[in-house]
C-alpha cells in the first residue's frame, strides 16, 4: 500500500470523525435546548397531551427523540460528505425538507391549538441547532 492511498484514508477519517464529533455536541446542546423549551411551554400552560391516548408527553421524552432524530441528521451528514460531490448543499436541502416533513405530525394530532403551536416550534428549535452546524462542518470539511 502506498503512503498516499493511507494518507488520504488517514484524512477522510479524521473529517468523519470530526464531523460525528461536532455533530454530537450539537446533539446535546439540541436537547437541552428542546427540552427547555418544552419546560418553558409546559411552565405557561401547554399540557402536551395528544388525544390518541390521553397521555402527556413527558420532559424526558422531549430529549430522548431530539436526540434520537438528531444522530440519524449525523448519519445522514457522514454518508453525504463521504458519497456526495456537494455533501453541505445536499445535507441542508435534506434536512430542511425532512424537518418541514415533520411538522405534519403535530398537524393531524388533534392536540389542542397550544399544544400543536408548541410541537411545531418544538421541531424547528433542534433544526436552528443542528442544520447550520453541520451544514457548516460539512462547508469546512469539504473545502
């Protein structure tokens, strides 16, 4: 094997790396801000409760899917900066299009009108943390 070949290995690794690294310290400062801001909601009267099976959405449940649907954006980031010519370009127009499919949920839930306002601001707050952030490592990553 030449010194080359594992160079540039050796360099496409540390960018996956480094990516997933800052990905995941985006993923944490996503769920922290979400749960937060689902706190905030629940403090001036958003009950959280979805219709389906009378249940309230608990706290903890805020962070756990923020942090769940922000690793699968890391995957998607890795897989685009490793297979796509335009991974940043590529990455926003994927993410925002995911997100805004992920305000119809809330939409049909038949939720009361605070609770559906609060779901849907809930959606977009993890999107203002995580889609620039790596839309920018991709930027520095790639160029």
């Amino acid at each position: 094997m030449n010194s080359m070949a594992a160079s540039g290995r050796t360099s496409r690794t540390r960018r996956l790396r480094g990516l997933a690294g800052i990905g995941l310290v985006a993923t944490l400062a996503a769920m922290v801000a979400t749960t937060l801001a689902a706190a905030l909601a629940r403090a001036v009267g958003v009950d959280f409760e979805v219709p389906d099976g009378g249940e309230t959405i608990p706290l903890p449940g805020f962070a756990v899917v923020t942090g769940f649907f922000s690793v699968v954006g890391i995957g998607i980031a890795v897989a685009l900066l490793r297979w796509s010519a335009r991974p940043a370009g590529r990455f926003v127009w994927t993410a925002v299009s995911l997100t805004v499919i992920s305000l119809v949920p809330p939409l049909l839930s038949g939720a009361s009108a605070a609770t559906t306002a609060a779901l849907i601001g809930l959606h977009l707050v993890p999107a203002t943390v995580m889609i620039p952030t790596l839309a920018r490592s991709l930027r520095t990553r790639t160029g």
